[in-house]
C-alpha cells in the first residue's frame, strides 16, 4: 500500500493504490474545501503535488488551474488518484466558522428549568431487621418507586453505597435514573447544544443549574466531502446502508470532538454530562439519527419522521454520559426543520401578537411568518449561493474573503475579513458588491452588466477597465490580481449576478407567498428577523437595494444572531420552551412552494433588480 | 503457547503455560462435573493424562484416587497445570438436566395475553398534498401518536415501506414500537422464559399468540466451574468486576446457546422473538444481570434490588430481537428470590384460601405458607445436598445413578436411572436409602448407624458384611464394586447421613417455624406441594419415614412439577399474571431464620430421624 505524507500538517496515511487523492486526505482527518462533492465542478479542493505520480492534469484541472499553476504542481485532489508512496501539501484552510462562534452568546435572563434533576441522598444503613434492598431503599428515599435504573448503574451501585457512607447523588429525567454518582455531586449538571449545520457545526456547553452557556467550539460539518449542499448528501446517503453510516459518522464524529473540547475548555467530566439538544435542517436531522433521507429528495418530499426523536446516547455513541439522553428537536417538514424551530422559540414568533417574518439564510433559505395568529412556514431553493457555492470566486466568510463592497465617492471601496489580501468573495461581500455596482449604474434591473461598447456612455471611464469579457461573460475586477492573495484578479461574474438573483428572487418570492396566504402585505409588517450568521454580517441597505427583503424601513429589520442554536440551547436549558418547540409542528403551516402554481410569476418578476 | 487436546470431544485450544487444566477445558467449551470450584475437596472433576506432563499427583488427588487410578493416569483437572502439549481424556458427562427437561410441560389452560401486541396496517400513500412524515402516518394510523421507536427500527422504515406497497407489521409493547417488518407478520409471536437455577438452566420457547409451549432446552449452569453453591458464585464475583464479569458471560453464554437450540427446533427467526422472562434464586438474577452480589452473602443478607428487573435486549445482549425486552421476575429476598414468585403465582397460593405449604428443593431450600389470608415466606440452609454435593459419591439424577432404594422382604433393592450400573447416588436415592435403612433397624434416631460391633443382635447378619469401617466412620455398601460401574463400593456414609439430617432438619424447621408465625400447626395443613425436579422424583413414604415432610396422610402431599419454571411460562404468557407476580414482593412476608431465636431449638429437634 502506498503512503500518503500530507504537509504542512505532517499527517501520514497508508491508502490502496487507486485512492482518490481527496478521499485520501479526508482518510487522514484533513478537511480539505470543496463544494461539488469531487466533481470538479467547483475547483476548490486545490492541493499541491510535492512528490509522486498522481496521474496527468484533467479537463476539469485546466479549466480551473493556469498552465503556470499545474506546471508547479498543482491540482484538484478529487481528480487525481494514489498510486505510489507521495507527498502532498495542503494549503491551510481557512476556519470561516470561527466567525460564527463569535455570534454564540449567552442565552439571556433565562430561568434555569433542567429536564435532568440531581438528588443527594443520604440513605439508612440496612440491618437484619431492615433487609430492604438498596434500589428498593434508593426509591423509597426519593418518594418514587417508579423509577427505572439501567442495568449499568445498578451494577456497581452496592459497593459504592457502603463505600460511601451511604451518600449517593442520582440524575434522574423523566421515569428513569440515568446516573448514581458516590457523594453530592448535585452541583454538577451540564448538558450540550449543538446547532447542525450543512456546513458548519456548533456545540455549547451549559451549567443546567443556572442556564449559562460556559464554553462554545465549531468545526466544519465533515459531511462536506460528500457535497456542498444537502441534496449531494442525500444522494450519497440513499446509495445504501454503508454509504448512510458514512455521512452519519462523519457528523457525529466531528460533535465528539467538539464535545471532548468543551470538556477541555472547562475541565467538566464527561459523565456530568446528561444531555445533548440538538438542532438541524431536516437532512441533518436524518444524518445525524442514521436514518434513511432518501425519500426527502424527490417529491413529494418525505421525512421518515417530524416529530423529536428523543434517544439514548448509547443509541448514537456521543460521548458524554452514557446514559444520557439526545433530543433533536423537531422537523416541521422535509425542509422546514428543527433549525427553524429553534428560529421560532428564540425569537418567541410563537407568541408574538404582530406581523414579524423570520428570515434564515444558511445553506438553505427557510422562512417563517407570524401574522393573524397563524404560524406559516416555506423553504426556497434558494441554495449555497450566499456561503460561497456557484460563485465563480466564491469562499465562506473567513479571513481573506472581501465582506463589504460600499460605492462612496464615484469608487468602489472593497473590505476584506482580517483586511488580509482578498482571496474570495464571502456571501455579505456578494451582497454589497451587487448593490455597489446597482449604485455605480453598472447592473442593469435585468442583472446584466451595462456593456461599455454596447453603452459606453453609461460606464465612467476608470471602470471601463475594470469590466472585462471572460468565457461565461462580463465581469468585473473587484480586486486586480496584483493586490490579491491568490494573484489573479478576484471579480463578481456575470455568472454570479445570475446565481444571487435566482437566491434572492427565491427568498423574496416564498415571502411574498406567506404575506399572500397570511392576507397581508409587506407594508404591514411590524419586523423582519435576520437569523443566522449571514443574516448577521449582511448590510440591511444592500440586501434593500438588491431586492432581497421587503421595501421596509431599516430600523424595521433585525440582526437577531444565530437564532436556531440559541433555540437549542434555550431547549436545552428550560423545560418549558422545551415543550413549546416539541408543539410546533402541530402549530406551524408548512407551504410548499412548488405546489403553488401562483410561485412561478411572482419569482420571475423577483428576479429583477429594482 | 501449549497446545491442549481433549478426547473423545476432540477439542483443542492453546492456553498460556501454567494454566490450570478445569479452567482450559472450560475455555474449550467442555463441562467437568465438580461442586467445589476447583478447592480439590470434592474429587469429582476426573479425567486423565493421556500424553504431556501436568504435574505430580497432589494430597487431594492421593486422598480420591486409589494408587491404580494415579497410575493410569487418572488425575483431579483442577489440581493439574498445563506446561506442555498434552491430550486429557474427559469421561463423556451425563447430562442431569435431561431429566429435568422431561418434567418442562406445557402451560395447561392458559388463556394468551401477551405484553407484546402485532398490528399489521396498511397506509395510505404520501403526496405533495399530504406530505406527513412516515412515522406520524404510521402513528396516525395506528391511532396511538405517543409510541416511541428505537433508531435501528426507523433506520430503513422509508426503504421498507416503500419496498412493501406501504404494508407493515409493528410490534408494540408498552409504549414502544420494538419492531417494525415488512408486510404482515402478525402470526409470528414468540417469547422464551428461563428458568435459571444454579445447577441447571431452562428454556421454553413460546407461541405467544395461542400460549403454548412449542420448544424446550436445558444446559448445566456452567458457572459451576465456580463453584456449586451460591456462596462460592458471590465469593468469584465480589473479587471485582472482571470476576463478576466472568459470572455473567458464563449465563448469557448459556442462555443464548438455548435460545439458539430452540430457534433450531422450531425454526423461527431470532427477531421474531420480542421477549424474554425469566425466574431464579436471587443470586442467579443479580448474576445474570451482572449486578454486584456481594452483600448477599454476609449478614444482613442485602440485595441489590428486589423489583423486577425489566431491560432491553441490548442491555445483556441475548440473542432475541435486539429491541426486545428481558424481565426478570422480582426477588421476595436475599434467599427467596423469583423461583419462588414463579411457584407461587404457578401454584396459586396467593388466591388460595386454604393453608397450603410449597417446598422448593433445589441447590437451596425455600418455603412458602399460604395461611390465614397470609402469605409467608423464608429460605433454608439446606445447602446442595439433595443435588449430590457433600455426598460421598453424591451426583446429579444422571444415568446410573442411584435413585430409588427400598428395604423388601429384609432385602435392600437398589434402582439406577436408565438401569445402568450404577455409580453413585442422586438426591432421591439418598433419602430412598436413609429410609430403607431406617426401616431395615439399621440407623439410630440420632442418625447413627447401628454398631454391629457394639450390638450384634440389631443388626441381620447378611447384613453385616455390607456395613463396614471407613476413615469417616462406618458406611452401608449400596452396591459392591463388583456390581457398580466404577469397581468401587457405592456406600451411604455416616457423613451422608449427618449432610442428609443437616439439609432435612433445616426444611422441616423452617416448615415449623412459618407454621408457628401463623399460628397454626402441621394437621391444620390442607396440601403440601412439593415443587422442583427433587419433589417429583422423591418418595414421599421415603420423605415422611426421615422426616424431612411434616407428617401428614401421603394424600395431602403433591408433586407439582417445576413450578418455578412454570411460573416463569405464565408470566410470559400472560399480562394477568405477569401483574401477579410483579405484585407478590409486597404481599409476601419475608421471615429471616437468623434472626429467629426459636429456630436453633427447632433445627437441633428436627435433626432426629422418627
């Protein structure tokens, strides 16, 4: 078997000879950026080949890599295979969810109200007038004879009795004991949220006993490697049995690792840990649950289930107690999913008494709309595009990436995260690039440029060298190549005004359609909500110009941060919101757009910039 | 490694140089009879060294075989070492259990009330406008939206479905779905209940829907090897958690090689058994469960649990459906554990009105008195006498062993099972002998044998060759060697009959005593069942004539069969008395001998033979 050496991380690895280059890496435990799930489409999953034959350059490789660049060696790991002992080097990557755990705060003026209640007892000694059994004497203490005990607690549980004076605490939720610990130990009581996402994953650690979140890791969803968005998932998933383990190792996995580094942040035992919340869209949901997504795919659309799926830990393999519990909140349908549930308990949309609409663009677009006492929500196709998929130059919000694009004084001002040499475009940069050019005169309402030998009195003269004619069109340079990271010129393509209009028009539209059903208009609402870490770093006024949301004033639009994983951890710490978010699916109306034969006119006239 | 092969079973295994020969022939799946757990006391683990050095003879090894056995190579395993490669013959075992099997019937007039219900349903078919998910449409359906379903059931339910014209089968107990099959299998219901007994182990195989009994299976204990007596099993398995480990996996092990045996016989599918119930002393259930049973053994006696224990399949590992559930019939006390649950709820002394007494003699003794609108309950240290343990040349009711002896026409007549010749004596045959003896003037009433040296007018002379002088006193040749299968006299020994006075004082002291906390006396007794393999092979004339039953017309004794097993059946096949059972630790009144300052007067007056 050939050995794989990967530097600048030094991982070595033994593969078959044959072993795609990608799978290799990802063999190794090295996440190597890429949307198109080894397609060669999105010509991402650039590595270097420092030593050893790995096969000669593709057609996808040129038409991604310059002839200067694959003469140096590089290429597109998914389209080159292990044949013999190689080195190969991969470019660092860049860890854009570090952005997103900045937006992971506290949950606020929560009263602590955990599922999982420490007891402390001190039991009498038995003697020959009092042969009760210890489980029998643990129960009759605590008044509840009803209790079940797994066999692994019980199992030990006499000897710790006598070794300890007869002092034991217990962690019991709902009808069950899931945890008899030696001594008090009833200060001790944390519980784990995590937040799915297609692309990025986030846990919080939370003290139960006063709902306060002490420690908060991230990782990139593994499951990545498989395709950028869920669909490519699913379709690995249903493939068979072996394929759907995959994608559910990988997620759970990667939330292990997270787990083992808030117990390291915070010097928490594992076994202190009784609970894990989690919510996702509906296809992370599956993946994490192991079960079968494939019905979700085409239409009709199926989950295999909607409500929670409440399951022991040992079920899954987390590794926090094992007898603890795992709520994945619920799905509302196949994509609406708990990820909007956690929208809607965080922001209170369930008992809100004006018209407020929730936004929540992550890899998916889903929306939700409170009006009239109703509680409606839709999802839109409105795809990766705002993570950086589809875009020519696209890359998620880390450092490097251009953020904001302002028109100000006749110029366009680019902003780059860490103001690092640009390599990319992230989702809030595309956004205001897009308004910036609208401003500058330079984008038609259609979306097309304005083509200076077509209009030439229309562009002023020091852009006309900054629009250029490429393959797939005009397009402009945002950044020259002389001032890039990467060399080349970073520009916003004709290509990609087409995908942001396809994204937004598909966002804009499915609202339109819930104030329709709703019977109100965009004048009457009172707030729209802007979940999620895109919704957080978007600029209001450009996501305005582009059409994006309802022409409404901007202090009526809110930033509300990641409000599905404040969901979760909400869930997690109170009982009570708990209950609200397992009732949703019974409250919420799901539209499903593509039944709607009123969508089509409404997204084409969407499409359009104003 | 040295290599060790046993003949005739023709096994072979590699053991680490200087392991003991009883442990690698364990290891090799063989069983060797032994009661002492390798202590070298009780002389009954024989085999021989055919080639390889094992080691000299030892003092326990001079002391149990004569200087010709040694020198053919006889030897005790568990005072020999492997060092080299060897070849150990192992004397084909007599399987004692097979004559237990015999008395396993069927569960007579049981109406069928089983705790896991199939429904087989029929869905409806999803679309764009009725896109439920697959559980809720099934839960709908089903009409019952609560029922939890485990992970590995809803992994492949949308395939299934789909696959199956949306035609299934759940099985559902409590509020669990446990099992979800593709199209209609509600005929298939099946449950197996255990009767776990220190010694011997057993299985019935039951069609739940009509409660019949379709299969039977027995194997011996084979935690034998550590030891014959509770005790020496706690002693292992107090050392830690690896021993007690070890304790378990020898059950589980059995227990799954029974169910497999009878999976075998019937040819129904392992996951098409939902349940398992099962009955045993008290040390057997927490063994079984692999709880610590330390504190079973000192005073107070203290049980881990008394309730019973219902677990999931997955928890032990038994090799029924992985979602099914194993219930272990509560325990009433240290001593009296849920055999006697099975006795009672099979006999139906807890809805008897009359005064009615079970004595249940097995490896221990223990005795049940319904009386007065009372139910009472205690055990007795009759030790494993009745079972061969202690006996001289004691064995399990196998071939040629002796069980009956009678005293005709001032002859001693001696009855082997299967006619064999015999080599040595089972419980039925110990008591058969005493009584002969007794009849023929032979033994005293303190449990002396007659002198025929001290009093030669008591004793006949054709008789007085047959009692003859041994180190432990004298003993009466039952069959001389020239007759018996080993070439050495088959005897009834003065210690015997002390064993037999021990083990038959205790019982019937015991009898006394609940007798006197109701406050009635033995006359007032309306029946006498006598449960278990030993009460119904014993003769009661034999029991009355020692004194081991109280006396009462032979009329008002009856055999019952296994009753504990039985019990374990009809709690498996019905709800009803599952309930019953799960009720009786409340209801019966445990009494602790030990405590009892009265029993130590009582005991010493019924060591006496009438």
């Amino acid at each position: 078997m050939p050995k794989v050496k990967f530097v600048p991380q030094n991982k070595e690895i033994k593969v078959n000879a044959g072993t795609n280059l990608l799978k290799a890496a990802d063999e190794a435990g090295l996440y190597i950026e890429g949307d198109c799930a080894g397609k060669g489409t999105c010509g991402k999953c650039r590595v270097r080949i420092v030593e050893g034959d790995t096969g000669e350059p593709t057609k996808a490789e040129k038409k991604h890599l310059s002839a200067g660049e694959l003469e140096a060696g590089w290429a597109l790991s998914c389209q080159r295979k292990i044949k013999q002992d190689s080195i190969i080097e991969v470019p660092m990557q860049k860890e854009a969810h570090l952005r997103k755990t900045t937006l992971a705060g506290g949950v606020e003026n929560l009263e602590a109200e955990p599922t999982v209640e420490k007891v402390a007892v001190k039991l009498s000694r038995p003697a020959v007038k009092d042969q009760t059994a210890d489980l029998e004497r643990l129960l009759d203490h605590l008044k509840r004879p009803q209790l079940s005990v797994k066999l692994r607690e019980l199992s030990g549980f006499p000897g710790m009795l006598r070794d300890n004076a007869y002092s034991v605490t217990t962690a019991i939720t709902g009808n069950r004991i899931i945890s008899i610990e030696p001594g008090d130990t009833s200060d001790q009581l944390y519980g784990i949220a995590f937040d799915i996402g297609t692309t990025t994953i986030m846990g919080s650690l939370l003290d139960l006993n006063n709902a306060a979140v002490i420690a908060v890791a991230a990782a990139t969803n593994p499951q990545n490697i498989y395709g950028a968005d869920v669909i490519s998932r699913i379709n690995h998933a249903s493939q068979g049995k072996e394929e759907l383990k995959q994608l559910q190792d990988k997620v759970l996995d990667s939330a292990n690792n997270i787990i083992k580094d808030l117990l390291k942040q915070t010097k928490v035992a594992r076994d202190r840990v009784y609970e894990v919340v989690a919510v996702g869209n509906t296809t992370m949901s599956h993946l994490f649950m192991g079960i079968d997504p494939t019905y979700l795919a085409p239409a009709p659309f199926i989950p295999a289930y909607s409500r929670a799926l409440q399951v022991e830990v040992s079920e899954l393999g987390l590794e926090i107690n094992p007898a603890g519990r795992v709520t994945f909140l619920p799905n509302i349908a196949g994509y609406v999913g708990s990820d909007t549930v956690g929208v809607i308990v965080a922001t209170e949309m369930d008992q809100r008494k004006d018209n407020c609409a929730a936004i929540d663009i992550g890899t998916n677009g889903e929306l939700v709309l409170a009006a009239n006492g109703r509680l409606m929500a839709c999802s839109t196709a409105a795809g990766p595009a705002f993570e950086g998929a589809q875009i020519k130059q696209g890359m998620r919000a880390a450092a490097g990436a251009i953020e904001s694009v302002s028109y100000v004084d006749n110029e366009i001002q680019v902003g780059t995260i860490d103001d690092l040499p640009a390599s990319g475009i992230c989702g809030s940069g595309l956004i205001d690039a897009a308004a910036a050019l609208i401003d500058a005169g330079l984008i038609e309402a259609t979306g097309r440029f304005v083509n200076p030998a077509e209009n030439p009195e229309k562009v002023p003269a020091h852009f006309k060298d900054r629009l250029k004619r490429s393959q797939g069109g005009l397009e402009f340079i945002l950044v020259p190549g002389r001032d890039s990271e990467t060399g080349e010129d970073i520009v916003l393509s004709q290509g990609d005004l087409r995908e942001l209009q396809l994204a937004k028009g598909a966002i804009y539209a499915g609202l339109m359609i819930l104030l329709k059903e709703a019977g109100i208009s965009e004048n009457d609402l009172d707030e729209v909500l802007l979940a999620g870490a895109f919704g957080n770093y978007v600029r209001k006024e450009s996501a305005l110009t582009i059409g994006l949301l309802p022409q409404l004033p901007p202090e009526k639009i809110v930033a509300v941060g990641n409000a599905a994983g404040d969901g979760s951890k909400m869930a997690l710490a109170s009982e009570t919101i708990r209950n609200r978010a397992l009732a949703l699916p019974e409250k919420v109306e799901h539209l499903e757009l593509s039944t709607r034969s009123d969508f089509q006119d409404i997204f084409v006239d969407a499409l359009k910039f104003r």
